[in-house]
C-alpha cells in the first residue's frame, strides 16, 4: 500500500509535536527544579544569618576578664563583629593602640582613624567610633604601657577614660585621675577634639598638629634610634626633651566594674 504525501508529513508533524512537548516538559522540569534549589538556598542562608545573629548576640561588648592573652572577638551596638587583642597584665583590658616597630603608617585620615587600621597582632590603631561606643557604654580605665630605646619601662593609669561622638569630633571628653610612674602628660589633650592630617579640630589658628606629627595620642612618626621631634613623645617622663622619641607604646581600656 502507497503511503501519501499527506500521511507522511502527518507522521513527521506528530513525531515533532511529541519531542517539542518532551522537550518542554524537561525545560518546566528544570525550571522547576531550579526553583527548589533556588528556595533551599534563601532557606539555607536564612537560618546562617540567625545564626549569625544568635552568635552575634552572645559576642562579649569587651575583652573577658581572665582569659590568656589573644585576639577575641568583640561586637557592640550598631557594629559589625572585629578583633581585638585582650592583655592579662594587668587583666581585662582590650589593647586600642599599639607602636613597637613602624611597620604601620599612623599619618592617616580622619576616615582611617574612624575606623581603625593596621594589624591587631602588631601595630594598629582600634578606631575611634569603637572607642566612643566603648566608653559611652559603660566607664573604662585607660592604662598606657611605655619603653624607650635603652629599655627602660614606665606607665600611666587613669580612671575614667571617655570620647565623645563624631558628631563631638571624638573628643577626649574625660581621663579622670592620673596614677603611675610616667607622668600626666595626657592632661593636656583632655577636652580637646581629635586632629588628622586632613580634620585640624586643635586649638593652634595657624598649624595643623596632626599634619606632621600624626593624631592625637602618641600617634607621632616611629624612630627606631629612639630620636626624633617628631616623634612619639611622653613628654614628662622624657624630662621634656623633644628630640628623644618612645620606640613602645601600648593603650588599653578596660571596664571599671572589672
């Protein structure tokens, strides 16, 4: 029997018929499968940002009080989680500042010294606004670790270390009473605003003090010799001689309830 023309292109439109169904069926298969996935994924990355914030929660707001010595986690209010060195001697205390060799730049903006920079192992600065949010929450007590070139150690303790809000210019709004062995050479910052190489929030008309010898607060160039004007100076411990220069530095806060 003769097939027709007409029968066959009947038998070719079914068989296409038949494989662009089968072949839509398996796009709507893989769509949908994509979708599943798709929603296990949001599913997924919900519950790790729960648990991120569960772990958040339970992050100490300070450095805990008789751990060893290490970088902990810290958060607080409004902040993203960071690190932070926490010192047993004297114990308690989160390390906020550190100079022991120049490997860090300190001559920074005022957006570098908002934030905070360098290597919480080695040289670094914490950040003002942690340092706002810190003081604000609760009083702290600024302890000050210092060495010169030929060895020699010295500190400085105050009781009641406070800065003020950005929108204050981070002001060393309070240190309390001076107690230690090196002087209190940082009176004469209290209640000044802070000072970068691009912010002159200082008390001098016509000169930036920052512009050449770093921020505030023993932030001035690093010598290695331990000589330099411009550099880190405690001054009355240094019997107020400008050219010599501190090659360690160490501040550290610490709640006062501790």
């Amino acid at each position: 029997m003769r097939t027709t023309l007409d029968e066959i292109k009947a038998v070719l439109h079914a068989g296409f018929d038949s494989r662009l169904k089968q072949e839509l069926i398996t796009k709507e298969d893989f769509a949908n499968s994509i979708q599943v996935l798709q929603t296990k994924l949001d599913e997924g990355l919900n519950r790790m940002e729960e648990l991120r914030t569960r772990t958040d929660d339970i992050l100490p707001d300070f450095c805990p009080s008789g751990s060893p010595n290490g970088i902990y986690q810290i958060k607080l209010r409004d902040l993203e989680p960071f690190k932070a060195p926490c010192a047993t001697s004297p114990p308690g205390y989160t390390v906020i500042q550190r100079r022991i060799d120049g490997s860090e730049n300190f001559n920074r903006t005022w957006e570098e010294y908002k934030t905070g920079f360098g290597n919480v192992r080695r040289e670094f600065f914490i950040g003002l606004e942690k340092l706002h949010r810190m003081t604000e929450a609760r009083p702290h007590e600024l302890f000050i670790k210092l060495r010169k070139d030929n060895g020699s150690t010295s500190y400085a303790h105050y009781d009641n270390f406070a800065i003020g809000s950005e929108e204050e210019s981070y002001q060393l709004k309070n240190i309390g009473e001076y107690s230690g062995e090196a002087g209190d050479s940082l009176r004469e910052s209290e209640h000044q605003k802070f000072s970068t190489l691009d912010r002159d929030n200082d008390n001098l008309s016509n000169f930036n003090c920052a512009s050449k010898n770093g921020a505030c607060w023993l932030n001035g160039k690093y010598f290695k010799d331990g000589k330099g004007r411009n550099g880190i100076h405690w001054i009355s411990w240094q019997h107020y001689d400008w050219s010599m220069s501190l090659t360690f530095v160490e501040m550290m806060i610490r709640p006062k309830s501790l």
